[in-house]
C-alpha cells in the first residue's frame, strides 16, 4: 500500500485555441491515480469541496481504483481549480485557486500507518495553513515507512524560490526517495547543475534522487552510483501530468522489485545501477504514454504492457 497525501483540484485546461474544458487533476492525486491505474493499492489524503468539481474527483479517484482516506476534509466551500493553458509545442502554464486548510490532528493519527510508502509533494508541502501538517506527519512516520517527495513547484503559487526552499529542503532531509524535475531545479537553485544538487541532497538525508529532463531523460544517483536513462519518442499531445505519472511509475517499479517500506531502506541505498536504471525505464514510460494522451490521463498496467506508445 502507498498512501499519497496532498491536494486534488478541477484543471480547466485550454487548447490554444481558448477552448477550455474541465479534468480531474492535482499532482498528488494525479499520482494517487496513476498508481492505481498501475494495480499498486493507493489510499489518497486529501481535501475536496462538496460541489459539482468534487464530485467529479471522487468519481474519477473511485473509477481508478484509489481509495480516499477517512480523514481527508470534506466540508470545503469549493473545489480547487487550476486554469492550464497549453501551447502550441504541447508545454502546460498553469494558474491557481486552491484553499488548503490544516486537518483536525485527531484525523491524521492513523494516516500512513501500515502503508510501505507515504509520498507528497507540489502545493499541500508550501501552502500554509495545510503545509505544516503535511511536515509533522512525514517526519512522524519517516520512522516506520518510506517517505517519497516531488517538489513539483509551482512558481506563480508557492512565493520567493528562497523561502520555498527551506521548505523544500526540510522535507528532503525527512524523505527516502526524492523526484524533481530540472525546471524545478532551475527555479530553486538557478544556475547550478542538477547532479551537484542532486549529490547535496542524498548528503541531507535522501536515498534515492531522481531528476526528469523531459526529452532530455532522466539522471538519478545513491550514494552507490549514478544513473542516466533515455526519454522514450512519443508524440506528444501535452505534458499535463507526466511527471507525475513518472513518480507514480517509479513508486510501482520499486514496489515491483521489493524497494519500498521502512525495512527495505538499506537495499534500495544498495541498489546496484541496473535495478535503477530499469525503475527509470518503466517511469519514462509511463510518463511518455501520459504525454500521448490530452490531461493527467495516465495508462493501466494492461495498456502499458500490451500497447505500444503514440507515435
């Protein structure tokens, strides 16, 4: 079981014509749902409005196998939304409405508890008051799962790179597997390469860090070497939730090869680069079959095996 524990939203995504229509979206229930779509359990901690966007999330979570969590705020006036316009290459910009409120503390005792990964990440880690809550509870359960953190910032939303990341990097320090993106990196750290911050954050605490350049591939390093693995051609329709589905990927190829929970944290640290590089490979392609379809619309298990990427 992986728990996931972060914000759902409606994106409302426009073409590049301005037609705008509505998708379930969120980057840690776009994971939550990938993973499901992937046969890996997923329970989601979130929070949702009682109104027509939520509803509509609900739907999409229950059709993709995801179970939502008891604790996870209900009574909100409104659903999140996110406007995404999408250009002409495919690429995504995005702008928010998004209320993320702090949990009764009474709710998130048994959150996480039992599951062999809690993963988070993107705007329920930086957006107050909510944010601190998700810290306490991934230092408190670092102890007994494996915690696993993307970043995936969203600039026009989350304030000065600076004081995101002091953020960032306390929930580095309490994490095991780390993904992030180089426009990530490149907004928190400008003008730095990505493979020096990546070595800095396996010396806070990381096991595992994992960076996406998109077409470029991606590039992950333990303290026991350093892997680089090709991104797979696909035509791409937009890159909507491909990162996400990346993580969702890579979370089920550890879970494959019994890499994930508290236990195992001294195997995955001595992972030798095959296993690593053959995790990469399945999250590129679980990512590159997202990009070939419109929104986070990531494939199944049986569509991923048996289906060959759009070209």
């Amino acid at each position: 079981m992986i728990t996931v524990v972060g914000e759902s939203l409606v994106d409302l995504i426009e073409d590049p014509s301005g037609v705008a229509a509505a998708h379930p979206g969120g980057s840690p229930a776009n994971v939550a749902v990938a993973l499901g779509r992937l046969d890996q359990p997923a329970t989601l901690l979130t929070q949702l409005g009682d109104d027509a966007y939520g509803r509509l999330l609900r739907a999409h979570l229950a059709g993709s196998g995801v179970r939502l969590d008891p604790a996870s705020l209900s009574d909100l006036p409104s659903t999140s939304v996110a406007r995404t316009r999408v250009g002409a290459d495919g690429q995504a910009g995005y702008d928010f409405d998004i209320d993320w409120r702090s949990f009764p503390q009474r709710a998130l005792t048994d959150v996480g508890a039992g599951s062999d990964c809690l993963h988070t990440g993107s705007l329920a880690t930086v957006l107050a008051p909510g944010a601190d809550d998700v810290l306490a509870l991934v230092q408190d359960r670092r102890a007994t799962t494996m915690i696993s953190y993307d970043p995936n910032c969203r600039p026009s939303l989350m304030g000065e790179p600076a004081t995101v990341l002091r953020r960032v990097e306390e929930l580095v320090a309490s994490s095991d597997v780390v993904k992030v993106s180089r426009e990530d990196l490149a907004w928190l750290h400008p003008g730095r390469a990505h493979e020096r911050v990546g070595r800095e954050w396996l010396e806070r605490g990381a096991v595992l860090v994992v960076v996406t350049g998109g077409e470029r591939g991606a590039w992950a390093a333990t303290r026991h070497g350093e892997v680089r693995v090709d991104a797979l051609p696909v035509r791409v329709v937009d890159t909507v939730g491909a990162g996400d589905a990346f993580t969702a990927g890579l979370l089920a190829a550890l879970a494959q090869r019994d890499l994930l929970g508290a236990a195992r944290r001294a195997a995955l640290d001595a992972a030798d680069p095959a296993t690593i590089a053959g995790v990469l490979r399945h999250a590129a392609r679980v990512a590159a079959w997202t990009c070939g379809r419109k929104g986070a619309d990531p494939p199944t298990r049986a569509q991923l095996t048996a289906v060959p990427l759009p070209a």
